[in-house]
C-alpha cells in the first residue's frame, strides 16, 4: 500500500474534514492539493450545517488552521516511516490535537453546533472507513 494513502487512512478522520475546510478558505496553488471548487463547496456546505455566525466564522478559522498546521508539522516530524511503533505515535498525537481543537471549538461554538461538528467528524470517519474497505 503507498505510504501517503496508509498516511491517510490512520489519520483520524476527522483530519479530512478539517484539512478540506482550511485549504478551501486558503486555496494555494500546490499540485496534491484537491480541486480548489471541491473544497469551497465543503466548506461552505459545513459552515451552513454548523450555521456559524459572523463572529465566529473567523475563530473557527484560525483554529481549524492552526489544527492543521499541527497535523502536517506531526505528518512532516514522522515522514514515510510506517512501522507500528511509528504508527501508534502518530495516532496519539493527532487524537491529542483533535482533542484540543475539540476543547477549543467548546469555547467558540454553542451546544447544538458542537453536537453538529461532533456528526460532520463521525461522517467523515465513517467515509474514511468506507474508502479504506473498498481497497
């Protein structure tokens, strides 16, 4: 299995979400990125079901940049090594920056957008999950 796709697939799920969210509010120019559309359109579809308002679009911004900042620095600090020592550092330290976005979105969203956030991640989890069964 290539490296980058067993990279993906023990990532949390949620780190899908995230990254799509961020790179559509950010879109660069980088060949491996997806469609630029694509991730505008997720973007936009999840800012809807989470009915962000004005004041805290631009929070839930920065936090879910400085998320995935920390989960390529994590991607970057462990390269292509996939032995299971390596892989079960890995999965700890997302769980732990998953951990604190999802402490930090506490303080920015309200109970009913925290419960719609924790549905979008466990949909992506359950897409990751099926991607991975179809290989």
């Amino acid at each position: 299995m290539d490296t980058r796709r067993s990279w993906l697939h023990r990532l949390a799920p949620g780190f899908f979400l995230i990254t799509a969210l961020v790179v559509a509010i950010r879109v660069s120019a980088q060949p491996a990125r997806p469609d630029p559309s694509e991730l505008r359109d997720r973007f936009a579809a999840s800012k809807l079901r989470l009915k962000l308002t004005a004041e805290q679009e631009p929070k839930v911004r920065a936090l879910l940049e400085d998320e995935a900042a920390k989960l390529r620095a994590v991607k970057a600090q462990y390269g292509s090594d996939d032995t299971l020592h390596t892989r079960t550092a890995k999965l700890r330290e997302v769980r732990a920056i998953q951990d604190d976005l999802r402490a930090r979105l506490k303080i920015v969203l309200t109970a009913p957008q925290l419960d719609e956030w924790d549905k979008l991640v466990d949909e992506a989890r359950a897409e990751a999950r099926e991607r991975h069964r179809q290989r």
